[in-house]
C-alpha cells in the first residue's frame, strides 16, 4: 500500500486541528494536514493530507493528495491521490495515479493522465 510520507507529526509544516475553519486560498510548501474546516482553494506542490476529521470543500492543486475525511468539489493531485479506508469523497479527480482503499466513498469523475494536461482552473 502506498502511504505518504509525513503522515506523521514529525514530517508536517502546518496543521489545522479539529475545531479550526478557514475559507479562502491556502497555499504552504511542504506536507500540510487539515483535520478541521476548510473552504475555498489550496494550493502546493507537496503533500496535503486530509485527517479523519477533516471536511474540504475546494478546487485543491497538490503534488500529492492524501484523503481520510471528506473532500467535495475538484482535486488536482499532480503526482498521484489516495482515498485511504474511511474518506468520503464528491469529487473529480484528476492525477496519472489514483489509490482507493477498501472502505473508502468516491462518487464523481475521475481523469487519468499528465498535469498539463488539466491547468488550474482561474
């Protein structure tokens, strides 16, 4: 099984625990985990990880994309996504590699191939 690295606290560069909400651009450059509130966009050429407990709603532009929680609306994982057992997934995907675990909800589209293929949408 794949797994990122820095799911860890020792590997991460930001969190956002439980309790917390944002709503708008979030962009960071390493390996950031969201188990709270997230709205908007967010954007890196790293790793994000969405924890057990988070909830995202956003256009997310990510090297690697780590999913537990929910994500809704449309991701962008430039190297590769995973939809670990118990992530709730409304999406469009998009990468060149897509990991579902046993257990893990997608419902959506799903678009295999290069990056440059799917610019960000403005």
């Amino acid at each position: 099984m794949v797994r990122v690295k820095g799911t860890g606290a020792d590997g991460l560069n930001g969190f956002m625990d439980v309790g917390s909400e944002f709503v708008g651009e979030l962009r960071f450059r390493d390996t950031f985990r969201i188990d709270g509130h997230v709205k908007g966009k967010i954007v890196s050429d790293n790793t994000l990880i969405v924890g057990e407990t988070g909830h995202v709603e956003a256009e997310i532009d990510c090297g690697i994309v780590s999913i537990r929680g929910t994500v809704v609306g449309r991701v962008l994982g430039r190297r590769r996504i995973e939809l670990l057992a118990g992530a709730k997934v409304m999406a469009t995907l998009i990468s060149p590699k897509l990991v579902i675990e046993d257990g893990a909800f997608f419902q959506g589209e799903c678009e295999m191939g290069t990056p440059d293929a799917h610019p960000p949408t403005a």
